[in-house]
C-alpha cells in the first residue's frame, strides 16, 4: 500500500492578527517618527515644524512661477506662513488697464486636492467679481483639479480683467450693462477705478 502524504493545511488567516499586525507596524512607525523628531531637536533649538502634503506642494508651485509682469506675489506673513499670500494683478490692456487689483489667497493643508481660497480685496466693478470680493472663476470651482497650481490660478484671473464675461455673472447689473452697452461699461470701469459712484456704490481709486 503507498503511503500517502498529508497535504499541509494552508496558514489560517486570522483578521484580528492581521489588525494586530498592522497596528504593531503603526506603532513602530510613530516610535521611530518621534525619535526622528527628537534627534532633530536635539540641539536645543526650536521644534521642527512638520510640514503638511499642502505646504510641500506650494512651495514647489512657488518656486515655478512664470507670471506676466503685470502680476506680482507677496507674503505679508512672511515665511513662516506661506498658505496664506497675496497676489497684485496690474492689466496692461482691455476695460481695466491701469488699476491695480488685489487678491488674498489661503492655501489649505490638503491643498492641490482642494482649490485655494480667493477673494479680491480691491472693491471693483467687475461681472465676474462682487462688490464683496468673491471671484466667479470655474478652475476655483467645479472644473479645479489637483494638476492645476497657484500660476494657473493667477493666470485665470488676469484673464478675468483682459476678457470679463457677461454669460456667468456675480454682478448680474455690471454683466447686463456689459452685454447690452459695452461703451457704458467701459465708462463706468473707469469711473470706479478713478474713484467714485457707480450707482449706489463707491469705489475707492486703484488707478
């Protein structure tokens, strides 16, 4: 009679081992990131401030940009606070040439999975801006993706200025006098930017 061999039963797989397993790891992970941290600090200096996914990407689209010269950035928190910055756009043609707008950016820590937040800080009489500094831009909206970075934005709203769109509005009576009269338009662009009324509103100068 053969003698047959018995066929060794697979490991059993247990799903709370596994857990333990990986939470083992974690643990070993954050012991090892902590003594990273200590060495760091060893020298009786300040604590080492991690830097977020957001942070590491910014500081790569920063050190890329290629703006027009009629845009300009700056960190008025300094370097410790790069998130947040300002950008001055300057239009060198079409309706705005001239003035000198100011937008406010604050980069989130998940950023380029999440669009930076903008606002414009110089009052204009824009369609495509409200009188309270919100920006009607669809790669800060629905069509941002995370390819996108800080110079697409810029460009995006330089190109506000050059090309205002009546079709998708925030200041639906800027937007009808551009579609209906665009030489009343251009006047009261520059009524605003000299400094004065546009209707109820008053602009401060920016030209």
């Amino acid at each position: 009679m053969k003698y047959r061999k018995k066929k060794k039963k697979p490991p059993s797989f247990s799903l709370s081992s596994a857990f333990h397993r990986t939470g083992a790891m974690i643990r070993l992970f954050k012991v090892k990131e902590k003594q990273r941290e200590l060495a760091e600090n060893a020298n009786g200096g300040a604590p080492v401030k991690k830097q977020s996914p957001g942070e590491l990407r910014l500081h790569k689209d920063i050190s890329e940009l290629n703006l027009p010269k009629s845009c300009a950035i700056t960190f008025p928190n300094g370097k410790d606070n790069l998130m947040n910055f300002e950008v001055s756009i300057r239009p060198d043609e079409g309706y705005y040439f001239g003035g000198t707008f100011l937008f406010s950016f604050q980069v989130s820590p998940i950023y380029p999975h999440e669009a930076p937040k903008v606002k414009c800080k110089t009052k204009v009489y824009h369609p495509n801006i409200d009188l309270e500094g919100n920006v009607c831009l669809n790669i800060l909206r629905e069509d941002w993706k995370p390819v996108l970075n800080i110079n697409t934005v810029i460009y995006g709203l330089y190109h506000l200025f050059t090309e205002p769109n009546y079709e998708d509005p925030l200041n639906h009576e800027a937007a009808a006098v551009l579609r209906d009269n665009p030489k009343m338009f251009e006047s009261n662009v520059r009524r605003a930017m000299s400094g004065g009324y546009v209707g109820q509103n008053f602009f401060a100068r920016c030209i």
